[in-house]
RNA sequence: GGAAGGUUGGCCGAGUGGUUGAAGGCAACGGUCUCGAAAACCGUAAAGGAUAUGAGGAAUAUCCUUCAGGAGUUCGAAUCUCCUACCUUCCGCCA
C-alpha cells in the first residue's frame, strides 16, 4: 500500500513509473476524484460534529443548572441526523479508496532493470559450474523412483495431483535439509527460530499482500475466513502487525509447509517436486529501519546463497525487472539453481525488499528515539530456501552413473551417517 | 457444543450516560540536586485524520476520531443494548 499524501502529491509520477510493471491501472484513474470527495466530506462532518459538541456541553450545563434544555436538544437531533448521513456517505467514499489503496502494486527501486516480462531479468552473479557428466543424465522424478524415495502414484490416491509422499531415505533427506538450513541461519546468520501456524486470517494476507487481489491463489478454508499460508513470510511479517517495535532490526527464521493452488499454471512443471500444491520452505523475515533495507537485502540474499554454496549446488543471482517483481516487491533477486536434465537454471529463493509497502499494509512501525514518532519499517524476507527444490537440484547434480545420489557433505550428519542413497 | 467472566494509552490499572483523551502507578524523556550517578522533587509526554499558516517539507494552531471490532439507543456512550473476534475459568467431547 501506498502513502496516500504521497500519491496525491506525485500522481503523476507514479503512474509513470508503474507502467513499467504491466500492471492494469484502470481503478487508480478514479483516486483523485475519491480523494477530493473524501476530504470535502470530513471538512463538513467534522465542523458539524464540532457544532454538536459544544451544544452537547451546553445542553450538559443547562441540565446541571436545572434549566430547560429542550431547544438545544431539538436542534441536536437534526444536526445528529445530518452527521449519520455524511458518515454514512464518507465510510462508502473510504471503502472504495481502501480497494484501490490496496491494489495498487509496489513503486521498483531506481536500481529495478526496466523490462517487459521475464527474459529481461539481469543476470548478477553466477556461482558454481553446471556439472559435466560422461553417461546419460536423468530427471530427478526417475531416480527419485528408482531409488524409492518419492511416491506420486499414491499421493494422486491419497489427496491429488501436484502432491508427493516422501518415502525412507527421501523422507530423511527432506528433513535432513530443513534441519541443516534452520540450523545454520539461526546459529551463523543471527536469526531467532520461529515455528507459525499454517492458517491465517485474512487480515494476515492482505497485511502481506496476497490479498484482495489474489485470492484464486490461495487455498481459503471453506467455513472459515481462513487460509491456508503460502509461505511463512505471511504469519511470520504479520507476527508484528499492528505494533510499535522498540528495538531493529528483526530476523527471524521459520520453517513452514506452504500451500499454493497454482492457478493459471496448468501444464507446467506437472512432473517433478518444482510446482507442488504443498511444499516446505525455510524462510528468512528482517523487519528494519528504512535507510537499512537495501544493504539489508544484499544481506539476507547472501545468507540464503550461503547454503546453496554449503551444498555445493551451482547457482546464479537473477535481478527481476519491473514486470518480473511481483505486487509488493521494491527490489527482488532470484537464485536460481542449476537443474541438469532440463539444463538451466530454476528458481529456488526469491528475496525481496518491499521497503514500506508491506508494513503501511500490516501497521508495523517503530520509534528511533523512545519519544519519536513512530515511523513504518521496512520489512524483507526471502527463501533460505525451497526445500523440495533442493531436493530436486540435489538429486539431479549429484546423480551418479548407477543411479546413486551423492549426499553432500554438510547433510551427511544429519542424514545419520548416510553418504549415498542407493 | 454448554456456562460464566474479561478485552482501556509503551506496560499495569481506575473508571457504569455529560469539563474522562481518559485517575493512579511503572517505564520513558527534560530539568533541579550531584564531581558524576542513584534517590528525591518539578515538569513533558498516545495514535490517526482534516483544515489553516508555512515550500503541499520541518513546525505551530484549531478541529475531528479513537477505550477489541461492528451495529444500535441517545441531544450526548469507555460507560446502556445487540452481533462478531479473541483471552480466562468450569462442564461436555476428543487426542
């Protein structure tokens, strides 16, 4: 969500520079003239409640003396009548306001690569070298069966497409990885463990920004106004809705179950563990102070880095352009990791700044000084990562001629001495 | 699922229709005192919004709103009524 003083006063320039996203802007063409009419209604039922209460102290004062209030009361009630009715009009004007408010995507960073959609996105950093292999290379799905490690057929039975049952030693590499990633961010990169709830209300998911406007992506629950999350930066970002933090930065590391329904990706990925309607993350969340948040993402991009360098899995650094960032992003980069049979890169972390978008959202500010103003943070987070996608990149860099999988080293004691899944 | 009680400012906590934006306390900030600190004493202190002056900034002034959220009664609601959410306790059910 946007400043609202800010808007009136560079419409003109955020126009400009939301065009770049490819977003539709039709509703933000309405908000001047909502605008004006929202001001102009509280000029109005604000001198009218002014009135009120002075005859409201009048009428008080009379009574204490004993006399006759009735005159002033009549004239009340008319006056009570007026206020009920530009009340009523100004909550309609504020409603729609808030509607646009809330769909209007993030302004990018002056450091965003403008670009018209995917393929305009720069290339930042590469890390690694994609791994020469003498024998014929397999998709992780077909080693995954051969070494019986993932189960769709019965995932297909037992819920649908697009879930997976982890199986013996797959099952342990899985969490093997969510346990090595917990443990390495909250002992090397300082960040305090957390474990959220799955379901959120949806004050959460607009707080973050799923909603209003992308509510066929979510999984709502049928008799609550409950969702199931898609990632933990939403009960994680929203852990601080509403309040005045005292001391940043922030960060937090919590590991999840995410839940997408993947609409609109029909036919895509539909083999493998890349697009999974249920997947685990681990994810990074720093709430900070504003003129902090862009060294801040470098940082947690590193962090996130950190352990695809652990695991030795060869990746580069995406910077999205404008029509790439998402609806709350300023700043993202992507890490993308080298998937062998389909020979390039796939996204694995997604890391974003989304400055104050996120927290005028969710009211989450701090004050510098204990009697300051309190001020809106900046809040980012980022994948520190897909855990089924590393599973994924795993199985696929480290398969061998017989149809083994190497474990790396980092995992091995965590896989209870396991070297090689055979 | 049934019953009772609760939700007030950064925190605790008074307050059952009319100078209560809200007593009191703690924490905070400024000052007095002190070599300095503590203690003590004095003082300042909520958030959001509109308007005016001002550079549509900082600031100041006036006004409005806000006592979980929403609806209602009333000239007037933290206070009365209804609904919702959450918390606590008891019963039931389940693990």
């Amino acid at each position: 969500m946007l400043d609202m003083k800010f808007l009136r006063n560079n419409y003109e320039e955020v126009k400009e520079k939301l065009k770049y996203r490819g977003e539709d802007l039709s509703e933000f063409e309405m908000f001047g003239e909502l605008d004006e009419k929202r001001r102009k209604l509280i000029s109005e039922t604000e001198s009218l409640k002014a009135k009120r209460n002075a005859a409201t102290e009048e009428i008080a004062k009379l009574k204490r003396e004993k006399k006759d209030a009735e005159p002033a009361i009549q004239e009340m009630r008319e006056v009570g009548k007026k206020i009920a009715e530009l009340d009523k009009e100004l909550k309609e004007v504020e409603e729609k306001l808030k509607q646009i408010l809330y769909s209007i995507p993030n302004i990018p960073h002056e450091s965003v690569p403008i670009g018209e959609d995917e393929d305009d996105n720069v290339v930042h950093r590469t890390w690694g070298e994609p791994p020469e292999f003498d024998f014929e290379i397999q998709p992780h799905w077909d080693i995954a069966k051969n070494l019986n490690i993932l189960d769709w057929e019965r995932a297909a039975k037992v819920t649908g497409s697009r879930f997976v049952f982890y199986t013996g030693l797959g099952a342990r590499l899985e969490r093997a990885l969510l346990n090595f990633m917990m443990d390495y961010h909250a002992d090397h990169h300082g960040y305090t463990e957390m474990l959220p709830p799955y379901i959120v209300n949806r004050m959460s998911m607009i707080g973050t920004g799923q909603l209003p406007k992308f509510e066929e992506d979510a999984f709502k629950l049928e008799e609550w106004d409950y969702f199931m999350i898609p990632t933990a930066e939403v009960p994680v970002t929203n852990y601080h809705r509403d309040e005045i933090m005292l001391d940043l930065p922030k960060k937090y590391v919590a590991y999840s179950a995410c839940f997408r329904s993947e609409a609109g990706s029909a036919g895509r990925d539909t083999r493998g563990l890349i697009r999974q309607h249920q997947f685990n993350k681990v994810e990074l969340v720093q709430f900070v102070k504003p003129e902090d948040s862009y060294e801040t993402l470098e940082e947690l991009t590193g962090h996130a880095e950190k352990i695809l360098q652990e695991l030795e899995l060869p990746y580069r650094v995406m910077s999205m352009c404008t029509a790439d960032l998402g609806f709350t992003a300023a700043k993202k980069y992507d890490l993308e990791v080298w998937i062998p049979s389909q020979n390039t890169y796939r996204e694995i972390s997604s890391c974003s700044n989304f400055e104050d978008f996120q927290a005028r959202r969710a009211g989450i500010r701090f004050r510098r000084e204990p009697n300051a103003k309190p001020e809106y943070v900046h809040t980012l987070n980022g994948s520190g990562l897909a855990i089924g996608r590393t599973v994924a990149a795993i199985l696929e860099n480290n398969q061998q001629e017989d149809g083994s999988v190497v474990i790396p080293k980092v995992l091995v004691p965590y896989m209870g001495g396991v070297e090689v899944i055979r």
